[in-house]
C-alpha cells in the first residue's frame, strides 16, 4: 500500500525492558500504515553499570528493527529520565513533522492504531479543543447512549498510553508550571482539576515538590488550564503490557486498566465534527479514576502480593 499521504511520526521511547519492547514493536510492525511511517526511537542509558548492560542489549536489537519508511535511533549517554526524555524527544520531531504519535516500550497496539491516531490527527488538526489523541480507552461497558452513533468520546483529562498530539498544542506548555502557586490557592480550581481524577492533585503536588519526575500530570496540568479535551476510541487501540518489576509507574494489579480491546480491523473510524463531552462517557471515565476504584485496586494489590 502506498497512497503517497504523508503520515505521521512514530515514537518510541525505550529503556531497559527488551521482553516488552519486542513486542511492542512487534504490534507496531502490524499495523497496516506501519511501513509508511517513520520510526524514531530513544534510548535511555542506564542508570547504573547493571542497567547499562540492558541498555547495550536493547540497543543491539534496536538496529534490527525493520518494517517502516525511515528507522531513526537516537541513544542517549546519560541518563535522562523519561519525563526529560520525551520532552525532548517529542519536542526535537514535532519540530520538523508538526505532529507525533508517541508510545512507550510497554505498550501493545492492535494493527489499526497507526489508522486511529492518523485519522484523528488529520480531523482536528485545526480544532485547538482538542488537544491531543488517546489509543488508550478504559473498558466503559457495551453499553452506548441512546442516539450515539460515533467511535469515540472525548474527556477532561489526557492519557499517555499511546497518545498523538500537534506542535501548535505542544510547544505551548508551560514545563515549569510558573502559574501554580496562584492555582495551589484557589480552592474551586483544585476541585475542578479533580474532576478528571481522584489522583490528580496529589500527582501535581509530588511534582511541585521533587518527589515525583513526571513529563504526564505537566501535560494534564496544561490541558485542564487551557480548557482542552482528549479523544479516546471506545473500544482501545492499546493495552499495557507494562505491570512487571521495571515499570515506572504501572506496578501492581491492573484489574482496572484492562480495556475492551479493539478486534475489529476497522480503517475507518466515525468521529464528530465539533468535539464535545457527553456525560455519559464522562461519569463512566471518571468512575474509574475516582476513590472507590482507587481502593478497590490497592486491595487487589496487597492480595496479589500475598498470594505470590
């Protein structure tokens, strides 16, 4: 297939974990746009001499990855951390392409997320609302409301379990978030930031006090300032792969994360013109981000670590 479109990147953030990353990129080289696009993938260096020994390894299998246009590998000597490592790395392509799709080396996509994320990219290009593309959906039932005939949804809050997003959205971020202090005092701003996550304010919180490195809630943080949405397929492009020992972030039991996955190869997706929340998808999205769910999936975990 070769329709002369121009598509969007590809990127692959990696660090140490060969087992996931050759499946990940394993799912990639299925997807049917896979061989017209182009494939930039960062490597991390280790931390420590052990850790380097794994980065040697999956840099040695990184030059034999085949299967899209253009392969570029950019390895890092130092250690950077991933918050530091995809802000850098989105920021250097989205210069040149003016949009990325982006995934990290846990992640497993079905053979027509590249078609997802492409078609969303090219559908709200100049619709700043929407401001970004996930591939990732909970599991939200079967259930539609009545009259709702479109594949996706849109909500308050962005995923960074394979997600797409545009240079004019991006490189409007505030890193530093320098306006937090005004928003740490405004108790009504807190709430509604809540709102896409009972998670949230603590995340942003471990930010702004060193005990957390994350490139994720800044984005979030951005997004809920600027008042912009996200849209999500109802039925998931991409499942987390990444619930082992070397995780950054996803360890535990992931019961709750365990999405309906997309098995039907469509190429084709209904998305509405104007991007606006139902409230249906809203409460259901947010039910799974709110305390109940939270404690739920830590008994889930303290019983998973007992039965091992």
């Amino acid at each position: 297939m070769n329709s002369g479109k121009a598509y969007a990147p590809v990127l692959l953030f990696t660090y140490k974990r060969l087992g996931t990353l050759k499946k990940t990129v394993s799912a990639l080289q299925q997807n049917l746009l896979a061989a017209e696009s182009d494939l930039f993938i960062f490597s991390d260096q280790g931390k420590t001499p052990e850790d380097k020994m794994l980065v040697n390894e999956i840099r040695d299998y990184l030059r034999t990855i085949s299967g899209f246009r253009i392969i570029r590998i950019f390895e890092a000597e130092k250690n950077k951390g991933l918050a530091r490592s995809i802000i850098s790395g989105v920021s250097h392509v989205i210069d040149q392409y003016g949009r990325v799709i982006v995934v990290e080396d846990d992640l497993l996509t079905t053979p027509n997320f590249l078609s997802f994320m492409n078609e969303g990219l090219d559908r709200y290009a100049h619709t700043r609302k929407v401001f970004s593309i996930s591939g990732y959906s909970f599991n939200l039932g079967n259930k539609r409301p009545d009259g709702y005939t479109y594949d996706i949804y849109f909500t308050n809050r962005a995923w960074p379990w394979g997600w797409a997003t545009w240079k004019d959205r991006w490189d409007n971020i505030d890193w530093d978030m320098k306006d937090y202090p005004q928003f740490v005092n405004d108790a009504p701003a807190r709430k509604a930031f809540a709102q896409g996550g009972s998670d949230l304010n603590a995340m942003l919180r471990k930010q702004m006090t060193g005990k957390l490195d994350s490139w994720a809630i800044r984005w979030y943080y951005h997004q809920f300032r600027t008042k912009g949405l996200t849209l999500y397929p109802i039925l998931s492009k991409v499942y987390n792969d990444g619930w082992d020992e070397y995780a950054t972030h996803t360890k535990g039991a992931n019961g709750r994360y365990t999405p309906r996955l997309d098995e039907t190869n469509a190429q084709i997706f209904r998305l509405p013109d104007q991007p606006l929340v139902h409230p249906y998808y809203q409460k259901k999205f947010s039910g799974k981000l709110g305390i109940k769910a939270r404690i739920i999936s830590r008994s889930q975990t303290f019983l998973q670590k007992i039965l091992r």
